[in-house]
C-alpha cells in the first residue's frame, strides 16, 4: 500500500512520476524530455479525488504534453511555466474544475539526440 501512495505527500501535495516524452521531427528523435511535476489539489476531496484517478492524469498529461511538445518543441524556447501551466489544465479537466490550484515543474531536463 505504501507503493501505490508514494507519490502522494502531505495532503494537499502529490507528485507525479517521471516522464520521458520523446520529440520526434520529420520521423526522426531528437530529443527525449524529462519532466516531473508537483501539484497542489484545492481542497481535500480533490486530493482524495487524484489519489483514485493518478493513472488518468498521468496518461492525460503525458498525451498533452507529448502532442505538444512534437508540435513546437524547440529547445531554447521550452519553457517549464508553459509545461506546468499545460499539466494545469488536463489535470482540471480529469478531476474537474478548479481541482488543482497549482503545479509546479519539479524537475525539468532535455537531451538533444
């Protein structure tokens, strides 16, 4: 049990799991970004809320961020407040309005391939 709570912290904080998004152009790899972010829930039923649907928000997010990011990557203007801001709204739109007041990039690293 302690497994399946770990990325959720103190209440209303939880983490989500690394992420490994490729950027793929022309057919080719040419990036891989890592990205994990930490959100805050409004309020306690949207903290117990995320708890059961963790694997939703991170396919959501993941998909968001995937499509995006193969859309306008480029790497001097990756901005990690546009990514947060991004994992904002499809976490809202999981959970519901207004379920998650922030998100805030914990980590953020880019390989160019």
């Amino acid at each position: 049990d302690k497994e399946k709570d770990a990325y959720f912290l103190e209440n209303p904080f939880f983490r989500l799991p690394y992420m490994k998004i490729p950027v793929i152009k022309e057919g080719n790899l040419v990036a891989n970004i890592y990205i994990q972010f930490d959100m805050k829930a409004f309020d306690k039923e949207a903290f117990y809320r995320a708890k059961i649907l963790a694997p939703r928000i991170i396919d959501a997010v993941f998909r968001d961020l995937y499509g995006a990011l193969n859309r306008w990557f480029v790497e001097s203007k990756l901005s990690s407040s546009t990514l947060s801001k991004r994992a904002l709204q499809v976490s809202n739109n999981v959970l519901g309005k207004n379920s998650v007041e922030m998100v805030y990039t914990k980590e953020l690293f880019v390989s160019i391939v």
